[in-house]
C-alpha cells in the first residue's frame, strides 16, 4: 500500500529508517504571503527577516537529497510569489529530485505554470470551497475564491492534471465547510484532481478562530461518507482513519521540515526545533535529536490510548494536534475518534 501522499511503500519507509535516511523534506523558501488564512499554522508573518539565502537553501536541499531525499515538498509563506521560484524550480529538477508545491494559485500565471508544467512539479492548490463567502473568509482575503479558480483553470491550460502534472487540492475540514465536502470530493476525483483532505492541526491562527472546529464524531462521520464515495464511484478502497482522508501520514519516519530561517522541526504540527542548519549539518541534527528519534520509534515511545490501539502499528495519529493540544509530542491524538470513549468499541 503507498502511503505519505502516495509516495512511499511501507517497505520503503521501513528501509529509510532502518537506514537512517530521509525519503522527503519539506521546507519554506520564504514565509511572506498575501492571504491570512483562519487556521493557518504560520503564526505570524510579520516577521521574515534573516530568511536563508539562495545558496543556503540549495545547500540544505542537496544535504537532504544525500540523506537518500528523493522529494522536496515546497511550502509557504506563499511559493507562487517568492521571487526566486522558477531559479529554485529548475534547481531541484537538475538534481532529479521530485517537486510538490503548496500554493494558493496567487503567482500562478500562464510563464509559471510553463515552468512547473516542464519540471513535472507536483502541484498542491489550496481550495477549502467552493462558494466564494466562505472561501474568502477562510483565506482572510476577499478575492481569494477567483485568485485561485483562475490559478486553476491556467494549470488546466498548462495540462494539469495528466500522467506527468499531477494536481491535487488542499482543504482542510472546518465547520464552514464540511457540509459541502462530500460533493467536492467526488468532484476532485471526477475531475481526476487528487483531494488532499485533512483536519486542521490547532495551533497558530486556528487556535484564535476556534469556530473552525469540528468534533470527532462528525469527523468520523465525514470520512466514512468519503470512503463510501470512493468505493462505490470510483473502485478505491480504503479505511477511515485520521489526521488525512484515504491515507496515511508516516512522516516523522522519513521527513522533516525546514523553515524559512533555517530552524529543522519534525514537521509543521510538531514546532519544535530542533537545531538550525546555521549551526549544524541537517544530517546530525537529525541523527542526535531525541525527539525524532522517539518519533521514528512510536511504538514504544507513544503514550495512551494510540499505544493500544488496533491501529498503532500503522498509524500514530496527528503528533501535531498531540503537541498542540496537550504539550506532549507522544500523547494519544485527541482529534482521533478512535480515541473518544464512546467510539472506542466501534472502531
């Protein structure tokens, strides 16, 4: 079964750790955007000075890939207006690594969707409606809704998605939008757009809009119906299971994530640093950090009812929404339905 946003086998990840390696990294190239989404886990982009250089980016990208990386995920910040993108672009296609970029569509004209197009860059467009109200609230800026319906329909034109240019969209599952999330799912799948649902992690700005929230019982709800969806239309089955809608999140075994001013954090849930790259090479950072290490060995290391669970030896929940919620990077996910006693029997 691939898993990690359909990357990565189990015995791909199994090798990468037992090998100490990385699969992918995940990092910012600058942390300056023009949306102010509601849930976003920046916590303040006021504040972008002492951001890496080119050079230090590009240093850090090829330390990762001779860590075994074979995939740079591009996050934000707002990828689609960093000044350097198309550089940095062509930069990871040289080193043959694969692309995936997060993106709210805003830089994307007909150039950039050439370039990306060209590089065969995984493409992650964040949509979370498709009614224009809610997505202009959810994204704290009013004309978001047709900055990336038009962002949309330019890689379209560019031939996403196809064999070569997959696309996907990024929503996250608020109580603005859950209503209306069955229906867009099967719309992504119809339109042979990948849905990359998830819950949102509780921190940062999600932690001041508290409106966002929905319980695990309607969560457990929604992903069912998806599930449904899925099996009946279109012959994919899976099993419902938090933090992402039909797939797994094992990214503390083969990934980490760098911010903008070089600090190294298991991954943007988990905001811990761990070191900078400024001060150390990303391969000790990785190799001497007790938290990774503790993550890379959950089965042991996990507290409460995860370490338990029928689940546990494929799944470790949300370590975010654990270290957000409860301090503890190793306790039980408390947005897991799984962990709610009244679903405890049912699964």
């Amino acid at each position: 079964m691939q898993i990690y946003n359909l990357e990565f086998s189990e015995q791909e990840i199994r090798e990468a750790v037992a090998a100490g390696k990385l699969l992918s990294m995940e990092i910012e190239f600058s942390r300056i955007c023009n949306f102010r989404c509601s849930y976003c886990y920046v916590p303040d982009r006021s504040e972008c000075s002492n951001e890496l250089s080119r050079q230090e980016i590009k240093d850090v990208i090829l330390q990762a890939k001779a860590l075994g990386a074979r995939k740079i995920i591009i996050l934000g910040g707002e990828p689609s207006i960093y000044p350097h993108l198309v550089e940095m672009i062509h930069f990871l296609g040289r080193e043959g690594l694969e692309i995936e970029m997060f993106t709210n569509g805003s830089g994307i004209d007909t150039e950039l969707a050439a370039v990306l197009a060209e590089e065969k860059v995984r493409v992650v467009l964040k949509l979370n409606s498709r009614n224009e109200a809610i997505q202009d609230r959810l994204a704290g800026k009013k004309g978001a809704f047709q900055i990336i319906n038009r962002a949309l329909a330019t890689l379209q034109k560019a031939g996403y998605p196809s064999a070569d240019q997959f696309l996907a969209i990024s929503t996250v599952i608020c109580q603005q939008n859950i209503k209306e999330l069955p229906a867009m799912w099967q719309w992504l799948r119809e339109e042979n757009i990948e849905p990359y649902f998830e819950i949102i992690t509780p921190q940062a700005n999600a932690l001041d809009n508290m409106w966002l929230g929905v319980d695990s019982s309607e969560l457990k709800e929604l992903f069912s119906r998806l599930s449904i969806i899925d099996r009946e239309l279109f012959g994919r089955d899976w099993e419902p299971q938090p933090p992402l809608v039909g797939n797994k999140c094992m990214r503390h075994q083969v990934s980490c994530v760098v911010t903008a001013t070089g600090e190294v954090m298991p991954c943007v849930g988990v905001t811990i640093a761990l070191d900078n790259i400024r001060n150390n090479p990303l391969g000790h950072i990785l190799k001497h950090s007790e938290v990774v290490n503790n993550l890379k060995n959950y089965r042991n290391t996990i507290k409460g009812i995860c370490r338990t669970c029928e689940k546990a030896e494929e799944c470790y929940g949300c370590r975010g929404a654990a270290y957000q919620m409860t301090g503890d990077y190793l306790a039980s996910d408390p947005t897991c339905w799984r962990n709610n006693d009244d679903n405890r029997e049912e699964g």
